[in-house]
C-alpha cells in the first residue's frame, strides 16, 4: 500500500494558473492576508496530511469508529490525538472570518488545503468538512447573539457542527420531514424526531459537537416551506459560551457501510432536546442552502482528493510490478506494467481527470470569492451565477469522476487491486459515497437544467461558453455540443428535459474540464521556455492536457444524442 505525497506543485499551478490567484490577491478584502506566501501554506498542510492523517487512512478502515453500550462513539485509535494536531495548526480557521478567530484567506486557497486532508483520509476530513458548512450558515444567518456564542469554537475547531436533514421515510424529500420543533415560551423550542445518515453526528474528538437542524414548528404547512432551521447542541452552553448539563440528542446506532468506515454515520434521535431558531420560522431550507451549497463544493473535493490517491498508488504499484514483457527484449525479461501501453494509458487517463477536476472545483471557488468580495456589484454578481451555475457540475460530475479514477486504480493493480490487503479497493470504496451525499448526483443534475441553465435568461452559461471557446479545436466542438443540448433542453422542458439532465451535467463537466486542460496546455508551453529548471514539470502538463483534450473531450458531443432523446427512450 502506497504512502500519500502531497501534489503541491500541481496544486499551486491550478491556483494561480486556473484559478487566478494573483488577481484575488489585488481585490482589498485579501491585499493583507499574505496570499504570496500561499505556497508555504500548502507545503505545512502537506506535510501534516501525509505525515499525521495518511497513515491513520488504513487503520481507519480496517477498525472503524463504534458505538459503545452508553451511547457514545468512539473513534479508532490515533484520530482524536490527529484532530488536535489539525486544530492547534489552526486548519479549521482558514477561510472563517478573522471577527471570529477566523484567519480570512480566500476559500479557494482553503479548498486546495482540504483536498490534500482529504487524500490523505477521507472518513477524517468529513468531520471538519461539515463544520465548515455549519460555520458559514451561522456566518450568514445567525443573530450576533448566536456568531458570539457558537462562532468562536467553531472555528477553532474546538467544537464541530452536523447537519441534521434526512429521516427515515423522507431520504432526498426535505419537505417530508417530521421532526418537530415546539417553542417554550422563552425564545428556546424543544425537538423531537429522528435523524438518519448523520455524519460525525457523534464522536469524542472534540468538547461539543453543534447540530444544524430542519424541523417542523406547530401548524407549519406541509412541503419545504413549513420547514424551519435551528441550533441543538450536544451539551447546552451557558451565556458564556461554558458548556454544562448534556442535552436530550443522542447516537442510537451507527450505519455498516461499504467505505469511509472510521466516519461514524449516526443514527441521532431528539427526545425534547433544547434547541434556538436560527432566523425566522419558515426560513430553514434557504438558509440551509447557504450551507448545502458549500458542502456540495466540498464533496465534489472528495471525487479529486480520492483520485489523487488512487492515482499515486496505482502509478506506484505499476512502476514497481514485474509481468510480461516488451516486445523488444529478450523472454524472460519481465518488464515493470508501466512500460505497457495500455497501463501508461489508465494511468495518464487517471492523472488527466484529476488535474481537469482539480481546474475546475478551484474556478467554481474563485468564483464564490469573487461573488462575495469584488468591489463591482456587477462583477459580484456575474461572478455569483457562474458560482451557482458550477456548483452542481462540480459536485455531480467529480463525484463520479473519482469513482472511475479508483475503479480504474483497481484495473492498473490487475487481480491485487481485488484484494484489500493492498488498498486499492478501499479508495473506491471510499469514493462511493460521494455521488449520494449532499443531494445525490442526479438530484444535481436536475437542479442544473431545472434551475441554472434558465437563470438571468441563459446568459451564464452563455458567458462560460463565450469564455470556452477559441481553444482548442475539441473544445471547440463540445462548446458547440453542449450550446444546442442546452437551447434543445430549453425548448422541451417537463419530463424530456428531466431524462437529458444528467447526461448533459455529464457533458458540461467533460467540457469545462476540457477549458481546465487546454488553459493547462498553453500555459505550459509558454512556461517550458522560461522556467527550463522546471521543464519535466511542464512536460508532463503538456502530456496530460494533450491527452485530455484529444482522448477523454471528444467524448463530451457524443453525448448530445443522450440529452436529446427524450422521456419515450426511457418507456
């Protein structure tokens, strides 16, 4: 089983080459938080992931977080003393604001960070994850009350947040909900209901644990708008912020899943538990979008970091395995199988993914970043739909990408990548739960058609393909491809454009992954000649891009057919 070495030069590429850093850094909400030192951030953040969080990986799986007889969780040995060590180096305050404890960077520079915690073991990074989807619903919707109180130790780390969503008979339906939130006549409501699929719902890595709840107050109406969004701590906390006497949630069972084992995926149950409303009632899914919307981000970070891993262990199980030969040496030379053909070939279709992947989640950041800092209110908004308009591309198409990038890490290790033992298999295990989470893919997809190809009248996704072309000449044809599965989705709306939704999220992930890639071609070019210290560097850009664009891209028209089949190719 490989070791996890930290990609930080392809990381700092896509930061300032993809994703324009250097032009984020001149906007005034960032001009003093040090991004030009970014590059030594992440080479602390991957010496911990690899050093600290990579070696727990295996453990992690082979043990797997349980539930003990009093109900509470306990984590495979090593995690709580790594999670302190991610704390104390302050990596769950990059992007919160510094009013906070937060230390401002940009969330683009704190995605890049996480994708190499997350490489490095997933069922960790999830528990941290969610916490920062908790900290920018509080950011965005809570009272000042609430910041002050729950904002502190949250972004320390000292505290973690849940999500509290799904339940038993509503699965993906929020507005079947049935949780109930009764007021007390003291401005604090008691719940009561069940909760399922909670991840990190409960664990002893941190002092408190702070659950973002959907409930439902009396004579609410049916549906989402009867739905409302409130705190519910693990243990209720006084005005300053001292937690005291344990409040009425708890774990009562613990899923067996197929990866991300050491992630306990908790059953939680709410018997009268104390909890305050966030906003007003009737609010809870917009604002709870504000947080959905971040963690849809960062599990699409989950598809590229488990590529990446599979990737390094797969390119390193293939240059080490001796079998067959080379047609020019003599038999009985057995060759290593990164000298086949075929195996350079899943490898650098494995690699290619990844860094059009990582282009493409660092873009739909930047965009958030722009969105909500650019001093031009016209900027910010431009910016916030091509936010909107990836969100769902980013979640959706990386998710499954990083299925197929582990699946075929499995194929390069031949039948040992079958066997546990050598661990490819737990990378596609892993992976598999990113396609479901946050909304499941084909939820996504339909939000994508339904929802943001329609928006301000098309022109974001006109603005992107605007910006697409001009390329690259395979580019150029999905650009064209993905323009009338578009203006044919808008044409058959109802159930025709439902059955096309996913392969065309399919398509225009393909595509913008192509823009990613053929940025990546000519800037390597360009910067061969100029940096020749660093020319493999640039030389294994220009391999990758190449073959992204000529192999993988063309893949992206061929699917207009699907788009527009229609709902009768589905009778």
């Amino acid at each position: 089983m490989s070791t996890y070495s930290a990609p930080l030069e392809d990381i700092a590429f896509a930061l300032r080459q993809i994703a324009g850093l250097d032009d984020l850094a001149q906007l005034p909400a960032w001009s003093d938080v040090g991004l030009d030192h970014t590059e030594d951030l992440l080479a602390e953040a991957g010496r911990l992931a690899a050093e600290v969080m990579a070696p727990l990986n295996r453990t992690g799986d082979e043990v797997g977080s349980v539930l003990d007889a009093n109900g509470n969780v306990i984590t495979p040995e090593g995690f709580r003393q790594a999670y302190q060590q991610y704390i104390q180096s302050g990596w769950t305050a990059v992007s919160a604001h510094p009013e906070h404890g937060g230390a401002g960077f940009p969330l683009v520079v704190d995605v890049a960070i996480q994708e190499m915690f997350t490489s490095a073991n997933m069922a960790f990074s999830l528990c941290p994850m969610l916490s920062q989807s908790a900290i920018g619903a509080l950011s965005t919707h809570g009272s000042p009350e609430q910041k002050h109180r729950w904002l502190p130790p949250l972004t320390s780390g000292a505290w973690t947040g849940t999500m509290l969503l799904t339940e038993p008979q509503a699965g993906s339906d929020v507005g079947a909900l049935t949780t109930r939130a009764e007021p007390q006549g003291d401005g604090s409501y008691r719940l009561w209901g069940q909760k399922i699929f909670i991840t990190w719902g409960e664990h002893d890595m941190a002092d408190n644990i702070v659950h973002v709840v959907l409930a439902r107050t009396p004579d609410a109406p049916m549906g989402t708008r009867g739905i409302s969004l409130f705190i519910v701590p693990k243990y209720l906390v006084e005005a300053d912020g001292t937690p005291t006497q344990r409040n009425d949630i708890r774990c009562i069972g613990l899923e067996h899943k197929v990866g991300i084992h050491a992630s306990p995926t908790c059953v939680m149950e709410l018997d009268g538990a104390v909890g305050e409303l966030v906003g007003e009632e009737g609010e809870g899914m917009r604002l709870m979008f504000t947080m959905m919307n971040k963690a849809r981000l960062l599990v699409g970070l989950e598809g590229l970091a488990v590529a990446e891993r599979a990737y390094q262990q797969a390119a390193a199980f293939a240059a080490d395995r001796r079998q067959g030969r080379r047609a020019d040496t003599e038999p009985g030379d057995q060759a290593p199988i990164i000298q086949h053909p075929d195996v350079r070939r899943m490898l650098l279709d494995m690699r290619a993914r990844t860094e059009a992947m990582r282009g493409l989640l660092l873009l739909n950041a930047a965009a958030a970043d722009r969105a909500a800092s650019h001093p031009d209110p016209d900027h910010r908004l431009q910016a916030q739909q091509r936010a909107e308009l990836l969100t769902p591309v980013s979640k959706a198409w990386c998710t499954d990408q990083g299925v197929e990038v582990a699946s075929l890490g499995i194929q390069v290790h031949g039948g040992m990548g079958f066997i546990e033992e050598t661990g490819a298999a737990q990378h596609w295990r892993d992976s598999r739960i990113a396609p479901i989470y946050e909304g499941t893919n084909g939820i996504q997809a339909i939000d994508l058609v339904g929802r943001k190809l329609p928006m301000a009248d098309g022109a974001p996704l006109a603005s992107l393909l605007e910006d697409m072309t001009g390329l690259d000449k395979n580019l150029d044809q999905a650009v064209a491809a993905v323009a009338d599965a578009a203006r044919w989705l808008g044409e058959h709306p109802g159930d025709d454009a439902l059955a096309g939704a996913t392969p065309f999220l399919e398509m225009l992930g393909l595509t913008v992954g192509g823009w990613v890639m053929a940025q990546t071609w000519d800037t390597s070019r360009l910067l061969e000649s100029a940096e020749p210290e660093r020319a493999d560097f640039w030389r294994a850009k220009q391999t990758s891009s190449r073959f992204y664009l000529d192999q993988i891209l063309p893949t992206a028209p061929a699917l207009l057919s699907a788009v527009t089949s229609g709902a009768a190719a589905l009778d």
